[in-house]
C-alpha cells in the first residue's frame, strides 16, 4: 500500500517520518502501542467490549429464567403426553362406540329380529310337542292334566301368548321388509 494512501485511511500517522513507519514493520512493541492508540481501533474495542457487555446481560438474563423455561419445558412435555394418552384412549373409546353402535344399526336389528322370531316358532313348536306327546292322566279330574302335570288351559295360555308374540315379530319383520319402518338417527 503506498505511503499516500495509508495516510488517507490513517490520518492519525501522518505526523509519523517515513523511518517511524519502517520501524512500525519490524518493532512488535512499537506497532502494538500505536495500533491500540489509532481512533479506529480504540472505537472497534469500545463497540467489542459493549457488546461484551450484552452478551453478558443477556447470559444473566437468561440464567435468571432457565428454572422457569426448565419447569415450563416438563410441564409442556407432561401436557404434550397426557395429550397423547387421551388421544389414545379417545380412538379406543371410539372404537368401543362403534362396536356398541353396531348391535342397534338397523340392519342387526332387524336380523335379530328375524332370529327372535324363529327362536320362538321354534321353541313354540317344541311346546306344543311335548303338551301332545305327553299321555293323559289316568286320574280324572276337573280340569284336565297332560302326563307330565301341566293343565291344559297352562298350556293354552302359554302356547297362545308364545304365539301371539311369534306373529306380531313377523308382522314387524314383514313391514320392514317393506320399507314401513323408518329408523332416526337422533
């Protein structure tokens, strides 16, 4: 670089000789003393050491607030898994709804309906079967008695109610055959 440009960038060693500025080359000493005095460098060092200074008013800061962050940072993560965990059990619970909800859509009902009702045609069936098969009572009373005790108008009773019960199923299965039964969602 030469001496006249030098000069521009460094007024402040212009009142150096020529000689001066050769012994700044090769005197360590010499150069550090008039390199810390330059208006430059002592105004680099000044800005270097405020921000020395917020650094370490920051670092303070931050010290002061790192309990707190820590205790927020396990409080976070202990909401963040307990929300995880009730999310879990949310899609369980509504796989368990939907498994609940599945007896009373109305296609299973309607097949237990059909079911119920060749459930009791047949156990009718079975009742009036074993009323018949069974023999008379040798004993003769007022009311009449199969061989197994049972009194005919029990009997009737019982086979008429099973009855009853048997096609009013069918007739409710036949109008939802039909489209007749119409089933809410509420």
């Amino acid at each position: 670089m030469p001496t006249s440009q030098l000069l521009a960038e460094f007024p402040e060693l212009s009142h150096l000789s020529r000689e001066d500025l050769e012994d700044l080359l090769v005197d360590q000493p010499y150069f550090q003393a008039i390199f810390h005095n330059l208006n430059r460098v002592k105004a680099l060092y000044q800005a270097q050491a405020e921000l020395s200074a917020a650094n370490e008013s920051i670092a303070k800061q931050n010290l002061a607030v790192q309990d707190e962050l820590y205790k927020l940072r396990q409080e976070t993560q202990s909401a963040f898994d307990e929300a995880k965990s009730l999310e879990a059990r949310w899609a369980e619970l509504q796989r368990e709804q939907k498994e609940v909800y599945q007896r009373f859509t109305p296609q299973f009902l309607l097949m237990r309906l059909r079911h119920a009702t060749t459930q009791l045609d047949d156990a009718s069936e079975a009742v009036a079967s074993s009323f018949v098969r069974s023999s008379p009572s040798e004993a003769p009373t007022s009311t009449p008695v199969n061989g197994n005790g049972k009194d005919v108008d029990e009997f009737i009773n019982q086979f008429r109610e099973m009855r009853k019960t048997y096609h009013k199923r069918v007739m409710w299965g036949d109008r939802w055959s039909a489209g007749e039964v119409a089933w809410r969602d509420d």
